[in-house]
C-alpha cells in the first residue's frame, strides 16, 4: 500500500533552469496539494488540484510557477527560470476527497538547491 | 485570512518530561485541526486529528491534544517524552467546507535529551 511517492528527492538547478517535481497521489486519491516550506518557516500551500483541474492556485507565485494534474500520471509541478529563491522544500499532499472532513497523507517532499 | 500561531519555536526537554505545545488559531467558523510530526530527514506523518466529538484526541505514540473552542486552541500534550520524539511538530487547521489547503503554523522545533 504505497503512500505519496515523490521524485526526485533531491534536485539541483542552475539559475534560470527549468525545475520539474513529479507527485503520484496514494492509492484512491484523486485531490493533490503542493506545498512548499522555506527554512525555518511552516509549510505554505501553493496550489490544489484534481484530475485535469486546477482547483485552487491561489497560493502559487503569479510567475514561473505552474502546476498540472493529467488524466493518467503524476502530477507536475513546474518551475520556470529558477532563482536562488526557490530553494526550498517542497511537499505533496494527497487526499480522498477535498471537501468536509478528510485528511492529507504527505509524502516525502522534493529538496530543491538553486545554485 | 485565516492563520495558525505556534507559541514556542524551540523546546529543549530531558527524557521522561511532560511536554505541551501551544496552537491557536484565527477562523470564526467550525474547522477541522490537526498535528503533524516530522522527524529529522522524513516526511510529514499525521499525529492526530480533531473533526468533532470529543474534544480530548489521543493520537499516536501516546501524543493527545485538546481542542478549546473558546480560546481557538488546540495544544498537543505528552505526559512523558522520549528521545525518539526529538522532531520538528506542525499544528494545521482547515475551514470545515471549504475546499482544499491546510494552513499550517511555523512549527515547533522539539529536542529530547536523553
């Protein structure tokens, strides 16, 4: 019974590379969530999707940030032109359905280095 | 906005300890709340959730918290730590009905000496 798998665990860009986290929701789940955690800092939500929908984005930078959930795969979240900013942890939830009560199971994160 | 204050950024307690951990959060309507650990160099795992009911929650690994809906707190508890539970401890709320993120505090850096 595979939690949230995330991948890569680690990754490392140049300044002005592209970054792509990928994020495969447990068994069942069809609500993903991103966050991201600066250091010494709590997790900030970025965006939450269903499949094929963006459902809400309002926690996402205006620029260089944007997120899919496709029909089939993994949910992507990209980031374009990267600064040294965007270092940072970044977590993906995901959860049975979005509304009412329910929880979000995480999983391991992606660490992402800007150098 | 909602927002979720956690009052002690770093605790330093001795095996065997009592330990407490102050959440208070900002949402006039009925929430859902929940604590989260991470241990050094692992993902968030839940601890424990309040939906409604019973406002005492007992959680894993002998962690409980209570809910006090007049203080908008929900303050996680153990009677006794051990080292193992050195980790970083998250407080979460979300708005009951509403969709999606949970709005998460800075976190509570907790340090078990052995």
């Amino acid at each position: 019974n595979a939690g949230v798998m995330q991948n890569p665990r680690h990754l490392v860009r140049r300044r002005g590379q592209e970054a792509r986290l990928r994020c495969s929701p447990m068994k069942g789940h069809s609500h993903v969530y991103w966050y991201r955690q600066l250091p010494e800092e709590g997790l900030k939500f970025m965006v939450y999707l269903q499949k094929e929908n963006i459902i809400d984005e309002s926690g996402m930078p205006k620029e260089r940030f944007s997120a899919e959930f496709p029909k089939e795969g993994p949910s992507i979240l990209r980031i374009q032109q990267v600064v040294r900013g965007d270092s940072a942890a970044y977590f993906c939830a995901s959860s049975r359905t979005g509304t009412g009560v329910y929880e979000q199971y995480f999983g391991p994160g992606t660490r992402l280095t800007v150098t | 906005a909602q927002s979720v204050s956690q009052h002690n950024h770093h605790v330093i307690l001795s095996e065997a300890a009592s330990l407490e951990l102050g959440c208070n959060y900002s949402y006039g309507g009925t929430v859902n709340l929940f604590w989260y650990v991470q241990y050094p160099g692992q993902h968030l795992q839940l601890l424990l959730k309040y939906f409604s009911g019973d406002p005492l929650v007992k959680g894993i690994k002998g962690f409980e918290a209570e809910f006090i809906k007049s203080k908008f707190s929900f303050n996680l508890r153990k009677p006794s730590v051990q080292w193992s539970d050195t980790a970083e401890y998250f407080c979460a709320v979300n708005a009951r009905g509403s969709q999606g993120n949970l709005i998460f505090g800075k976190g509570t850096k907790l340090s078990v000496k052995p």
